[in-house]
C-alpha cells in the first residue's frame, strides 16, 4: 500500500445555497498521478482550491500524515500550484518569477542562481531567463509557470487545466513534458482536466467528478473498462450502449437478447431483474466476421473520414444509434451510406451497466 | 470604429482650445520677452532674483511633499476601495466621490474653520485645557500642504484604481501558493504591478499642484506664496508683467514636459480608470 500524502475525508463546499461540492473522500497517494476529471462546473477547480488551501472547505477535513491540515493557510502547505492562465509575475524576469519561491525562503543567493539555471535548463527555456513573461509564447509561459511551481521541491504540484490555452500539438508535446517531470521529480501531481484523453495519457489513476459528487476514482485503464456508472462510461469516450433482456447465466458469462438477436458476455455475472445495458467501445467493434464473436446487423447512416481512421454511425434494426471507429485502410471500397453490414465484437469485450442509470 | 469624417467631430473642441488657450498664451509669451524692454532680461531674472527663486523652491518642495502624500493616501484608500470587504468598499467610494461635490473655494475655507486659530480644533483643544496659547495651525505651510493634499487625493485615486483593478486575483494567489506572506506578496507584487498608475497618479497630481492658486491663497495666509498666486501677484498687483508671463511661460513649458513623459511611460486610458 503506498503511502498517503493527502487524504479529503467529506469535503463539501457551499456558495450561498449552491452545492459545489458534495462529500468528496478520496487519498492521494505520495508520488502518484491523480488527474481531477469532470465537465465544466463540476466543481474540479474548487476541490483543488481546497487542497491548496486558497479556500476552506465548507465541511469534512483535509488530513496529511495523519494531521488535520484543514486550517493550515497556502502559503504554509508548501504545495506548488499551475494556475489556468499561468498567473506568472508580469513585471519579473523568467529568471526571477522562477527564483521567487527560493527567495521567499531566504535561501542564499549562490544556490538560487544555481538552482534556478537548472531549472531553466531543466524545462528548456535556456536563453530566455532575462526575457518578461509577455515576451514569452503560451508554451513557455507554461514552462516558466512550471519551473516556479517545482523549484522549491513541493511537497504536491496542483495543476488547473495547464495547457487549456494551448493548440493541439504544443498540447501533447508539453503533455510529455509534464509527464517527464512527474517521473523525473517524483513529486506528487494532482491535474485537473476536462479532456478525458489527456487524462488517460498522463494519469496513475483518474477522479470523476459530475456536479459536485466524486463519480469514481482507480487507474485509468480501470476507469476506462470498468466505469462505475453510465455517465463515468460515456464520459471517458465514445461508447455504444445497448440494452440487455433476459439475461441468463451461460458458460463462464451471461447471454441475453439484444436488438433482436443473442449476445454474450464473459467474465459477467447475471443480474438480478435480468436487464441491463451492454455497453462496447467502438475500437472493440469490427465488421470482419470472426467465428464466436458477438454479431448486430445495423445499417450505416453515415461515413465520416477522419484521416488515418474513418468513423461509421450506424443504426440497428431496433433503432439503437452505434459508432464504429476503423483503420481507414480497412474500409477501401467498403460500405457506404444505406448499405447494412454486420458488426461483430468479443465475448469478452464490453461490459454491464444498471438499466435506468 | 473609425470614419473619415471623425476628425470633424474633434474640431470644436480644437477652436475652442486654440482660441481660448493658445492665441492668448502666444500673447503672453510675446509679453514675458517685451515688457518692459525687448529681450530676455526676465527670464534671467527668474534664476536670479532671490524672492523669484525661493518661490520656486519652495513650490516645488510643497508640491513634492502634497504629491507623496497624495499617492500615498490615495493607494491606501484604492487598496480598500478597489480589494476591500464590500461594506468598506462603499464607504471608501463614499469618500472619493463627495469630494468632488463640494467646491475648491468651500472647501479650503472648511480647512481654514478647523485650522484657524479660532478655529475648530484650537477652540476645542483650549475649551479642553489642553493647550493655552493657539496652536499655529493656519496661514503657513502646514496648512497649504493639508489643504492641497485634502483636495488632490481624489485625483490620484482613479488612475491607481485603473491600474489595481487589473492586477489578476491568480497571480496574487500564486504568490501566497508559492509560500509568501502578505506583506512580501504587497511589496514583491501587488505594488509593482500598479506601477503604471503609480507614475501617473504622481505626475498628474504634481501637475495639479503647481498650477494650484486658491488654496495656497487662502491657507498660507501670503506667506507661503506658490508660483501660482505669484504670477497673480505680478500681473494683477505690481504692474510687472514681464516677469509674471515669464514665469507662467516656464511654468507651462515643464508641465508640458511632464505630461509628455507622463504619456510616454502611461498609457492616457488608464489614467482615466478606462481599461
Ligand atoms: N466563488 C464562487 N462563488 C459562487 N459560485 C462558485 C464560486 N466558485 C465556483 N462556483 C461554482 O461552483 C461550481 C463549480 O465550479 P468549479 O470552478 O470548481 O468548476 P470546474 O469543474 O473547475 O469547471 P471548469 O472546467 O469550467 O473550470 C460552478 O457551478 C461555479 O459556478
Ligand atoms: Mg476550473
């Protein structure tokens, strides 16, 4: 069992009569990286306002090493914080904004040139040490917010959706970065996000927050094949659900009727009522026949290119919408719009989920 | 937006600054180098004539002290008005505003019944028996410092309140994350980031201040004269107008250069609180 850097036990916070947060428990593990995932509003950036103790928890405790640190003030928590829009010194150097931490603790000045110069190497902004903030590119800035953030070696690193501001490549290349730093610090990250695949890139393990409430927390890969719920299943990808009747222990699984026709799943328990949803990630689903495999006629609506891989909506005869996502190279000539194709997938793929959830 | 006819939209106001500011301010420039003869025999009085000179002096040192305190008062109020508890909050805008209602006149005459010495305060404090004789409250520096100081702290408020509104609420909270303490986040950051309005508080309220005539007028009691009520004195008083236009063109030129830098270093919006 890993160590426990930071335990919330029922943190709730009100804003006047409205619940930004509601009995949220969870431990972060000392070294890990936990990602804070939820759409927008729910309430991500006030769970992490409360770990760094910019705000008080309208209820439950904060507890590190066994102590109650609900009360204890940010500037004393020595956790370090990425704010969303980077918040850097504007009218300081890249060398200064990243010394401040140093000279806040009244460290010699010899060791904070050096540390500071190895930072500065460190997360690759030699040559801009001199250089203001506003004369720095957005991936930059994000570097320098970094640097400042780790230099005094936190105990934490709080990070608020860092790179929300950045396109699409700078996103994945400071991803790595960011990841790097994780490994090569060992500190522990606590990320927030509302974009679920940079949260299964870089995570240890994922929190899913929906208004207020802590939805589910594990590693990413169990979130992922094993969500809690439904809105935890659909939030983290694409997903095709469908519902599940009569279903019948068989096997090592269950079978049960689907859009008209029988389906099984394994390793599955039946369920009490004898209905649920099944619900399959697209990249699990093919329409090449193989024997054994889990098979739906539907016909294609829609054919959508999408460079490398081209994406199928399709719809069942019982009218359920599904998603298919392919190597576009294994669609050459392949079906198009009206045509009805079978779509086919493992018995061990997919899984259940409550009906009416 | 910008139309080609906009220019025209600014023309009145250019006829009525040219006719009522510059035409005559060209007359006098023309006296301060003829009167009483051609030449520039006042201006080297103005660096030569010892009461000339202590004038000046003693100007630029009241106006230094008025602007310091100025700002200084004006940053603390801005600091409540512009981050305050909201109940604060109103009672410091309360504090700013009314004093644009009343007038400069009633208002130096305000500091002259507190001040005098049978004033408010001196009343008070002998009605006491705390004091026997006066204290000498009025009709010197003292009182021109409190009077302008009162009257220009209004002024230095909007262009720090510009400037503090626009300090991001994150990065003072990622100093206080980053381990510093309240006043090291005010010093280290929060005073410099206003730095802008700081600049033209001072320069704006230093301008104010050498031009400044009724309360000096009033409150010094003709013993601390400012160049102001000078120039008033020489061409109103003693028939010595070359001398007065002489030190109103010197006067204008420096606040002439003064705003010039001013706009250099500032941008003219934020003095204003436009953002
Ligand atoms: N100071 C506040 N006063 C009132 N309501 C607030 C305050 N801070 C947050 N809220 C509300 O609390 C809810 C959660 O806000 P929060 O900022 O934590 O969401 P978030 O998950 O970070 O969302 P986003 O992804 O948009 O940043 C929102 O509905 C927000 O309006
Ligand atoms: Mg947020």
């Amino acid at each position: 069992m890993a160590e426990i850097e930071l335990s919330a036990r029922g943190i709730g916070k009100t804003f006047g009569a409205f619940r930004a947060l509601a009995d949220v428990s969870l431990d972060i593990e000392r070294g890990e990286f936990l990602t804070l995932l939820g759409p927008s509003g729910s309430g991500k950036t006030t769970l992490l306002m409360i770990l760094a103790g910019f705000q008080a928890p309208s209820e439950g405790r904060l507890l590190s090493a066994g102590a109650d640190v609900t009360a204890r003030p940010a500037e004393a928590r020595d956790f370090g914080m990425v704010f969303q829009g980077y918040a850097l010194f504007p009218h300081m150097s890249v060398a200064a904004n990243i010394a401040f931490p140093l000279r806040v603790r009244r460290l010699p000045a010899r060791d904070i040139n050096r540390r500071v110069a190895e930072m500065v190497a460190r997360v690759g902004l030699a040559g801009h040490a001199d250089k203001l903030p506003a004369k720095l590119s957005g991936g930059q800035q994000q570097r320098v917010a970094l640097a400042r953030a780790l230099i005094f070696a936190p105990r934490v690193l709080l990070l608020d959706e860092p790179f929300s501001a950045l396109d699409k490549s700078l996103r994945e290349q400071m991803q790595v970065e960011v990841k790097r730093l994780h490994e090569e610090t060992g500190t522990t990250f606590v990320f927030v996000t509302h974009d679920q695949s940079e949260a299964l890139a870089l995570s240890s393990r994922i929190a899913i927050f929906d208004h207020g409430r802590l939805l589910q927390i594990g590693h990413a890969r169990q979130v992922y094949e094993q969500p809690a719920n439904r809105f935890v299943a659909e939030f983290l990808g694409d997903i095709n659900l469908f519902s599940l009747t009569d279903i019948a222990a068989a096997d090592d699984g269950i079978g049960g009727r689907c859009e008209g026709g029988e389906v099984r799943l394994r390793p599955a328990a039946p369920i009490a009522g004898g209905r649920a949803i099944l619900a399959v990630r697209p990249e699990h689903m093919t329409l090449a026949p193989l024997p054994g495999q889990n098979a739906l006629p539907a016909v294609v609506e829609r054919r959508t290119y999408l460079g490398a891989s081209t994406r199928l909506d399709l719809r069942t005869p019982g009218g359920a919408a599904l998603t298919l996502t392919l190597a576009t190279h294994s669609l050459a000539g392949g079906p198009d719009r009206g045509q009805t194709v079978r779509v086919f997938w493992p018995e061990d793929r997919g899984f259940l989920l409550s009906d009416g959830a | 937006m910008r139309h080609a006819a906009a220019p025209l939209l600014l023309a009145p106001l250019l006829l009525l600054l040219g006719g009522a500011y510059v035409v005559p301010f060209l007359g006098v420039m023309r006296w301060s180098v003829t009167l009483p003869v051609p030449g520039f025999g006042q201006y080297v009085r103005l660096f030569t004539d010892p009461l000339v000179l202590s004038v000046f002096l003693r100007s630029f040192r009241i106006c230094a002290i008025v602007t310091t305190l100025s700002v200084i008062a004006a940053y603390a109020i801005c600091c409540i008005w512009v981050r305050g508890a909201p109940a604060l909050r109103i009672i410091a805008e309360f504090c700013i505003l009314v004093p644009f209602w009343i007038s400069l006149l009633t208002r130096a005459f305000g500091w002259v019944a507190l001040l005098s010495s049978r004033g408010l305060i001196n009343t008070w404090l002998q009605a006491a028996g705390l004091i026997d004789e006066p204290l000498p409250l009025s009709q010197n520096e003292f009182a021109v410092i409190l009077g302008m100081t009162h009257f220009l702290i209004p002024f230095a408020v909007f262009p720090l309140a510009s400037a503090m509104r626009a300090v991001d609420e994150r990065v003072l909270l990622a100093a206080r994350g980053l381990g510093a303490r309240r006043a090291r986040i005010f010093w280290s950051v929060f005073v410099p980031m206003t730095r802008a309005g700081l600049i033209g508080a001072t320069m704006l309220v230093f301008v104010f201040a050498l031009g400044f005539f009724v309360t000096p007028a009033i409150l010094g009691g003709g013993r601390s004269i400012m160049l102001a009520e000078l120039v008033y004195v020489r061409i109103f008083q003693s028939p010595d107008w070359g001398l007065g236009a002489a030190i109103s063109v010197v006067l204008v030129v420096l606040v002439g250069g003064l705003l010039a830098l001013l706009f250099r270093l500032v941008r003219p919006a934020q003095l204003v609180g436009a953002r």
